[in-house]
C-alpha cells in the first residue's frame, strides 16, 4: 500500500539561514509528536532550495537519521527541478545524480512556475521524468490548466495532454514510482483552493488516462496523484477524502511550521 503523501515546495522563498531554521523547527515539531504520527501510513517530503538540501537533509539525518534503515519516520527530501542529462557542458544545470547525492529522493519537475516563466514545454518535461526515473528518484510531475484555459472550456483536454505528452515512452518498473501533482495553476498562492468535489472529478480523469497509459497493478501500486494549490489545515480534509488522492503538495502552507504540522496530523 503506498503511503499518502505531503510534499512541502519551499520555492525561492527563504535562503539558506531560514532554510535551517525552518528546518529545526520542523524536526522538533515532528520529534515531539512523532508518536501521534502514523508512519506507517503517511511520508513527508520537504524540497528545499538548491543550496539548501544539503543542510536541510544533514539536520533530519542528525535527528531522524533519515539516510539509514533505522529511520522510523518516513521524512525525505525533494528538489524542486533538474536537467535531463546526466552529465556533460550543460552551465548552470544540475542533474538527478547530483540530487541524488546530496540525499534527494524527490524531484518536482514541471511546476507551472517554471512552465510559466521559463517556458518549460511538455518535450522538456518529458525529457526531465524520464531523466528522474532512470537515476532511481522518484518525479513529481505537475499539471494543472491555468485561468485562461478554464475559461475556454478545455481544462480536461489540457490535463490530458500535459500527462500523456509527460508520460510518453515510458515503461514503468516495479521498482519505479511516480507522482501526479495536479495544480490547477489559477489557484496557486492565491488562498483560495477549488472546490474539493472538483479534485475527485479530475482524479478520475487522470486514473482513466493512466489506464491507457500503464497496465492496472503498475498503477495501483507505483502512481500517486496529489493535489496542490492552496491548501491549508482547513481545507485539508475535503482534499483527502477524494476518491483516488494520495496527498496534497504545499506552498505556502510548508513555510510555516505551526500549519505544516496540523496538515501532517489530519493524515491520521
Ligand atoms: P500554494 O503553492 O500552496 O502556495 O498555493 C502550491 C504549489 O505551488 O505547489
């Protein structure tokens, strides 16, 4: 049974001295309520800044020994983007084995920031899942309509095409795992989520595309769809309940630790 997931995305927020702050109060918080939590059932994923995995994966490795088999909470570290190759001239780039290295297991790729603002297309991020899974990490792949898109009617089609154009040419392996963030893009950092009968609608939506995609075991025991986009503690719940979800992938809500926490407690 795969666990249910809470993905904090700490953007370009906070540098590398709030980094490790947020961080500490993060693992005091989860140490003092560690037994409350039911790991069993539930795996937080925090992604950092680039520059600040390291510290971030050092401070939950000294408390909860994140690295090793004794870990009893299941805390891991994500990165929020990556390059496709695995090395070579590529300036300014950063590639799954690097992550990997600094201790990440999580790779978000396709965040319509980055879609947005560095035109990232469906090729690209393709390029990037496909990358993530060969180096053993597990993608996060994020899809959503923006406003625009909404407006016209074509939402569903739009979602259809972002998953199957980012899901092209790959054979998932038992070993490997994905996850499906559906973000619609009109409600990120706004504080006002979309309905939650909505998100059990698209969930459908994507499963059905699964099913023509990847054969049913592969997808039952290997994909995860959460949803992302203004989610706080009070809206958490409606968002689990939905058939098929898997977790929520949080923004703003990770940066403050006091609300980070009481998401992780309505998991149980
Ligand atoms: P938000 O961000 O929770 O602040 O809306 C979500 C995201 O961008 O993944």
């Amino acid at each position: 049974m795969l666990k249910k997931l809470i993905i904090g995305n700490w953007k370009m927020q906070i540098g590398l001295k709030e980094s490790e702050i947020l961080a500490k109060e993060i693992a005091k918080k989860i140490e003092e309520k560690k037994n409350q939590i039911d790991w069993d059932k539930i795996e937080v994923v925090i992604c950092p800044s680039l520059t600040a995995i390291e510290t971030v994966a050092r401070i939950f490795h000294q408390q909860f020994k994140i690295f090793s088999k004794q870990a009893k909470i299941s805390l891991k570290i994500g990165a929020q983007d990556c390059f496709w190759e695995e090395k070579g001239a590529f300036t300014g780039e950063v590639s799954p084995r690097q992550l990997q290295e600094l201790g990440c297991e999580y790779v978000i790729i396709g965040h319509s920031e980055r879609r947005d603002s560095l035109k990232e297309d469906d090729q690209i991020v393709n390029n990037k899942v496909k990358a993530v899974l060969k180096t053993g990490l597990t993608p996060i792949i994020c899809i959503g309509e923006t406003l625009q898109e909404r407006q016209k009617g074509i939402k569903d089609y739009v979602i259809i095409q972002q998953l199957t154009k980012a899901l092209s040419g790959i054979e998932l392996k038992p070993k490997q795992k994905i996850v499906i963030a559906y973000e619609p893009v009109w409600v990120i950092g706004t504080g006002q989520a979309v309905e939650a009968e909505e998100i059990g609608y698209l969930n459908k939506i994507i499963f059905q595309q699964m099913i023509d995609l990847f054969p049913l075991p592969i997808i039952r025991n290997n994909i995860r769809i959460v949803y992302g986009g203004s989610v706080d503690p009070a809206n958490v719940k409606e968002f689990l309940v939905q058939d098929k979800n898997k977790g929520v992938l949080l923004g703003g809500a990770s940066l403050k630790v006091a609300q980070f926490i009481k998401i992780i407690e309505q998991f149980n």
